[in-house]
C-alpha cells in the first residue's frame, strides 16, 4: 500500500474560490486521490438539473434550515446569492473522531467560522486562470439566470480580495488545468503535518 497518499489521522479540509473555478469538480477528484469524504451541505437552494439529494446537497426548507441552525447541529453557515448553506456538525465530528479526513467545499465566510473551531483544518483558496476562463465555466454551466450569472462575476474579484485579506487561507491555487491543480493540492494537503483535531463538543 502506498502510504504517502493517506493522511495518518484525519484532516478538515476546506476548498473554496469565486464562482466557476471548479471546486465541486475537484473536491470530488480529491476524494478519489486521499481518500477523503465529501462533506455533504445543507441548502436551501433548489437542485440544479443532474443533482441529487444526499449526494449533492441535502435540501431543506428555510424553516428546517433554521431548526437546524438553533439546535447548534451545524458547523458553519453562509447566505449565498439569496440562499442558505451549512455544514452538518456531526458528519464533520464523527470523519474527524474515526480518523477520516473530509472535504469541505464553502466560502469565506464559512473558512472563517471553521477556522475559528478548527484552527488545524487545511484551507485552500482556488483561483481562475483569467476572468474570461471563469466567465466562460460559469456562463457554460447554463444553470442560472442571466441576473445571477452577472451577480456572481461581479462578485469574484470582491471574494479574492476578501480571501486575501481575510488570513484564513493556508495556500492560493490557480486552476488553470484540472489534474495539475488536484495533483497540487493533494500535496499541500499531505505537505500539512497531521494532527489531531477534536470534534467540536
């Protein structure tokens, strides 16, 4: 067995970048190279033609979302384009309890309360290689509504200065191609000394 692709003990990953750089994508590749689990999100949005519950998202109303949110059963939470997002608590404590590592595909905000809790999650930031590449992915997508579309442009410069600033990225990647970018960070990931992270009483 080739030891050098598995973590010893189990990491909080957290993958973030604007809109159409490719995180899905590559979170997914990550969890085929590590291994590592996908940390599933709660949303309020409505799936997107090909997704599926569970598998993609779990989809709940906005009033199960803020159930969810008062009982303190997620780990970090975000308002994106009008909808609402979140971490599942005990998925990420009991990843991190058994040895696991999983992969967290959030935004700034929710970096910022992760690293808060777990301050030895690995974070990474992803990076277009030009605004025109990004453009093209997320206009390519044909997903969302021409008003959204020029919402998340507009957005994506405003998110990399905040990432910048913000302090809580360990490492900025540009994904400029798809298999160098996951073989890149994959490395930083096992680059990272282990450490044991406690699951959040």
């Amino acid at each position: 067995m080739d030891t050098n692709t598995k973590p010893s003990t189990g990491r909080v990953i957290v993958i973030s970048g604007p809109s159409g750089v490719g995180k899905s994508t590559i979170c997914r590749r990550l969890c085929e190279l590590l291994p590592a689990e996908f940390s599933v999100s709660v949303t309020t949005r409505k799936p997107r033609p090909g997704e599926q519950n569970s598998r993609d998202y779990h989809y709940v109303t906005p009033d199960e979302f803020a159930r969810m949110e008062q009982a303190g059963e997620l780990l970090e939470t975000a308002q994106v384009y009008g909808h609402h997002y979140g971490t599942p608590l005990r998925a990420v404590q009991q990843a991190v309890r058994e040895g696991r590592s999983i992969i967290l595909e959030i935004d700034i905000q929710g970096c910022i309360q992760v690293r808060r809790k777990m301050p030895d999650a690995v974070a990474i930031f992803l990076l277009p290689p030009t605004p025109e590449a990004q453009k093209q992915r997320i206009v390519g997508r044909n997903t969302d509504p021409a008003e959204v579309i020029r919402e998340r442009l507009a957005k994506a410069d405003g998110e990399i200065r905040f990432a910048n600033e913000s302090g809580c990225y360990d490492h900025f990647v540009v994904n400029d191609d798809l298999e160098k970018t996951v073989q890149s960070v994959r490395d930083l990931i096992l680059s990272r000394p282990a450490r044991n992270q406690p699951a959040i009483a």
